[in-house]
C-alpha cells in the first residue's frame, strides 16, 4: 500500500505463504473486491470472473513474518 502524493507513506509486507487458493472462491473474490469498489461494481466483477476467467486466479494467504513502513509526513513543512 503507498500514497503516492506528498507527504509519501507506504507500507509493505514479507511473510510465508500459509495456503493458496486456485481459483478463489466467489466469497472470497468477494470479499477482497468490496475493499477497492463499490458493491454493485464488486459483484459485477466477481460475477463476470467467473463467467469469463481471463487469467488463472490464485489467493495466497500470507503469515506477516516482517513489516517494511515509511512515513514522510515530519518532512512537510
């Protein structure tokens, strides 16, 4: 995750991948969908995932094993 506007931040994570999903299910698309797009627009994209995959998806879960943060705010002013 990063803002890409000043003052920058970012955040990044490393871990071990703990289980993968191939494909996801509807749920799951779902639910990772509704945190970038409005309801309508995330249920019109799972829905058209599934009825048309265009690519292989695959959910990865990752155990956080180390956090990388950044935060440029002090540097404003």
């Amino acid at each position: 995750m990063q803002r890409e506007e000043f003052p920058y931040k970012y955040v990044t994570v490393e871990g071990t991948v703990v289980q993968e999903d191939r494909p996801p299910s509807a749920e799951q698309m779902l639910a990772i969908a509704r945190r970038y797009l409005p309801e309508e627009a995330a249920q019109w994209f799972v829905k058209a995932e599934l009825e048309h995959p265009r690519t292989e998806l695959v959910l990865f879960t990752v155990r956080p094993d180390r956090w990388l943060t950044a935060d440029f705010t002090d540097d404003v002013g």
